[in-house]
C-alpha cells in the first residue's frame, strides 16, 4: 500500500494542494484503503467520512489558476465503493456553479415517481422566476426544461424546476446521502442576489453559512421571497457593480451552492448508478443527462471507449466546475469531479481544455491510459474528364450559377 506524507508547496504557487511523497508501506497492496473510510452513504443524519486515502492526482499539464481540487474514482457499480482513486484537494470546498443541476434533474426525477410532477406541465417566464442568462419560451414543458437545464444550461429554467420541486427537495439530495459539506438549495437567480447585496435577509444575519437543517431550510425561503422582487436586468446591474468594485472569492463560499469533489463524486455515483427511480424516470434522467457538456473532451471517447456519458459544467466569475459519470465498454464506471476557484480569469471558460487535461490525466492514472483512435483519412474520389460524376460536377456548378427567380409581388 502507499501512505501519503504532505509537504508545504511553494509559496505563491498555484494551490492544486499540498505535494505528497509516496512511500511504500510494509502491507499488501491496495488501490484504496479499506475500513470505514470506503462507506459510500452513511444515511440521514451522519456525514460521509473524508474521501479515502489515495495517491495525489498527477500534476495538472497546464497551468490553472487559484485554488484547485479533483477527484476521479473508479466505483464498484453496486456497492459504490471506490476501487480506485486519485485526488487533490478532495475534502475542500468549492463553490459549484451549474454543475449542481444535475442534483435539481435527480430531485425532480423523484417528484415524477412519487405522482407529484406531470413531465407535460408547463410554465412561464416571469418577472419573478426569470435568472440571468438565456431563458424559455412561455409554456415550456417541464420535461423540455430539464433538457434546457443540463444542455444549455438555462438558469431560468433551472431556477423553475428548482422552486417547483421544492428548495428543500434538492437539498434533501445531499443530507440523505450524508454529504455534510454540500449546500445545494439555492436557485441561481439567489445567488446572485445575496452576492449584489439585495438580501435583506442574507445581509441581516450571520447565521446562514453554518445554518443547517430547519434553520437553513427557514432562511432558504427568506432569501429566495427576496430574490423574486426584482427583476433580472436589475439584479445584472447590481451584480456587475460588485463584480467590478467589491468583489471577495470568500463570498462565493457564502452564496453559493459548495460541495467537494469527493462529496459531489459519491452523489454523482449515487445517481448514476443506484437513483431509486422507476424505468420511465431512468429513461427521462439518461436521455437528458447525456446532454450535458464533457463527453467529447475525454481522452476515453476519443479512444472509443466511453459506453455512456452524463455529466455537466459550470462556470461564474473566476469559477469553473466540470463533474460526471461514463461506464467504459469494457464496464468500468468512472466519476470525476474538477472544481476551480478564484482563477486568475474572471471568464474561465477558455481554461476548459487545461481543466479536461487534467480530468484525463486523472483518469489516466485511475483506468490506464486512454489512446485515442488514429483518425482515418478517406481519399477523395478522383473525377477523370469526360465521365459521368465529371458532367454531373459541371450541370450542378452551372445551376448553382443561376440567378434565382424573383418573389412573387404580394
């Protein structure tokens, strides 16, 4: 086995977490370390344990910003332990952004099982639901929001189904799996709002970032009658004074959804692989969550090895978050979580391509090297004078040539 020794990095560094020297132990080897660590779900009312002891993730290839975290897991599909595992800075938290929708698609998922939400209701966009960002048109069915919400990342979208299945609701999805260190039940439009400084509930208290449990839930609804008095174009003014003049990573840590990569990985694998829904919601949930952003920037589909993808991204102000689940074609399961925050970049999206090297670079390490497939070149068909595909070639360009008619007069 290797027992993991830490040392200080060098200051000033980027923080992708402390180094970590490898020494080899004198016991039988064993990707993860066995013991109470491993329990994937300890029930309501007690907290998952801090992610098992495994090798630090290889070093980011390319230089991210801020402070940093991963953890990329092979799971057991039934017992959702880890098999095995690489991780850095995976007990911290971060704020999640719109990676955290995927939590809102299982709770409704449930909603729909239990007989308390109808895929064909529809809604409109008001003043008083209306996020930032794009948004539906009026009477959107709640089936095509939930594929806006993870596809396009619609945050009005999101922020319906979010008050629809209830504030609660999501958040139920972190405390029955025991996920202590994850916040997951603010809208998007809320978190705005407390960070713009128009809460006068989050401004009145210094209760609600320890708040837990009825406190929390009674705060939650507090802050989100607040968020609905304004509208979005307003609220975006606000929030761009802010942004511009006043901002502090630390508030992100009291605004925002947080969780850890290691706690939003063990609900990723909860469900993915074990969601306690019917056959109709299962369908619902994997034809949407493949939607979402990041199959097609792993190293494994492009070895031709991913049999299914669901997963999502998401990005803010010196934020970016990418998250998701894929079986291998040869029936490994793989959870990934990267989390950044406070980057140099106040957009962070152009850093999606050194976040993806590094989640490969994780995986790498977890399942073996994914190489991808050699692409294949098809020669261009020759056409020789005076053939057949030679004259069709010459009738088609001449017709391209033509002057199209006039429009009738109305």
């Amino acid at each position: 086995m290797l027992a993991l020794v830490a040392c200080q990095g060098k200051p000033g560094a980027a923080s992708s977490g402390p180094e970590v020297t490898l020494k080899r132990a004198s016991v039988a080897q064993n990707p993860v370390t066995q013991g109470s660590e491993d329990v994937a779900a300890p029930g309501r009312g007690s907290c998952l344990p801090d992610a098992p002891r495994v090798p630090k993730a290889p070093a980011p290839p390319f230089a991210l910003s801020g402070r940093l975290g991963l953890w990329v897991a092979q799971v057991d599909p039934v017992t959702l332990n880890v098999i095995r595992a690489v991780g850095t800075n995976p007990d911290s938290e971060f704020p999640l952004a719109s990676t955290y929708k995927q939590a809102v698609l299982w709770a409704l998922l449930k909603k729909f099982d239990q007989g308390e939400v109808s895929p064909t209701e529809r809604f409109d966009v008001t003043r008083s639901n209306q996020s930032l960002g794009a948004y539906p048109f009026d009477g959107t069915t709640i089936r095509d929001l939930s594929t806006r919400m993870i596809r396009d990342s619609d945050n009005t979208a999101t922020d319906i189904i979010h008050r629809r299945v209830g504030l609660q609701s999501v958040q139920d999805i972190a405390d029955h799996l025991g996920l202590c260190r994850s916040r997951l039940i603010m809208p998007t439009r809320n978190w705005w709002v407390m960070e713009a400084g128009l809460s006068d509930t989050f401004n009145g208290t210094g209760r609600w970032v320890t708040a837990t449990g009825e406190e929390r839930t009674r705060l939650a609804a507090l802050i989100d009658e607040d968020a609905r008095q304004y509208r979005s174009d307003f609220i975006q003014r606000k929030l761009d004074g802010y942004f511009d003049h006043r901002y502090q990573p630390t508030d992100d840590l009291k605004t925002h959804n947080l969780s850890t990569p290691y706690e939003f990985s063990t609900l990723l694998a909860h469900e993915y692989l074990n969601p306690g829904l019917s056959a109709r919601a299962v369908k619902w949930q994997r034809d949407v969550a493949q939607k979402g952003f990041g199959r097609y920037a792993l190293k494994a589909q492009a070895a031709g090895n991913v049999a299914w993808f669901g997963g999502k991204g998401g990005n803010g102000w010196r934020i970016l978050t990418y998250s998701g689940y894929f079986q291998t074609k040869d029936g490994r399961h793989v959870v990934y979580t990267f989390m950044q925050h406070g980057a140099n970049e106040t957009y962070t999206m152009p850093n999606t391509r050194r976040a993806f090297a590094w989640i490969n670079a994780g995986i790498d390490a977890v399942i073996g090297v994914q190489t991808p497939r050699p692409k294949v070149t098809v020669p261009k068909e020759t056409v020789r004078p005076g053939s057949d595909a030679a004259r069709a070639k010459a009738a088609a360009v001449k017709g391209a040539a033509k002057p199209l008619p006039n429009p009738p007069h109305p």
